[in-house]
C-alpha cells in the first residue's frame, strides 16, 4: 500500500497460548487478518448498500443526483433539512466506499 502509515497492534494474550503461538508459522497469522478483513468487508459492503438505497431516495424525490442538489437546494425547512441529512449519507457512503477500498487491497483485490 504504497506510502501508507503503518500500525502496530499489540494483543495480550495467556501465556500458555502464547507457548502455543510461538510454535506456529506466521501464514496462520496472515490468513487470520485475512479472515477479519473479509469480514469487515461483507459487514461494510451491507452498509453501504443501505446507504445507497436511502440516497436514492432523495434522487428519486429530486430528480437530481447529491452535486447538482446541493447547488440547487429548494429554499424550504424541508429543503434545507434534506439537504442536511443527504449531505451526512453522502459523506458517509464515500467514506465507507474509501474504507471499503482499502481492504481490498489488503485482500489483493
């Protein structure tokens, strides 16, 4: 992942499972993250989808996608308050979808 900042994790674990750790090869810990990540990409994916769907919503309602909407916000409570709640969806979604992004990567895809 070309010039990302790394981490280190460190996990506390009993001493007799780290006995049986040390014994193993490191791939087991390689597919373990993998495992995880694979995980967190379905959990993440689902997210998105509901995201999706509920920006979709206000697409249908105004016949425009987030961009031209927001230059064009209705000038309404009813206006203003949708554009604030698409604007926190829209965020959300292309955070995820960055998110989202980023594990792939982790898995090789």
């Amino acid at each position: 992942m070309g010039g990302a900042i790394m981490t280190e994790i460190t996990i506390k674990i009993p001493s007799d499972i780290k006995d049986i750790l040390g014994e193993i090869d490191e791939p087991i810990y390689v597919e373990a993250i993998k495992g995880i990540v694979q995980k967190k990409l379905v959990q993440k994916k689902k997210k998105l989808e509901k995201l999706y769907k509920k920006i979709a919503i206000f697409e249908s309602k105004y016949g425009m996608g987030y961009s031209n909407f927001s230059v064009n916000v209705p000038d309404t409570q009813k206006g203003h308050d949708d554009w604030i709640e698409w604007s926190y969806l829209q965020k959300m979604a292309d955070e995820l979808a960055l998110n989202i992004k980023k594990l792939k990567l982790l898995l090789g895809k």
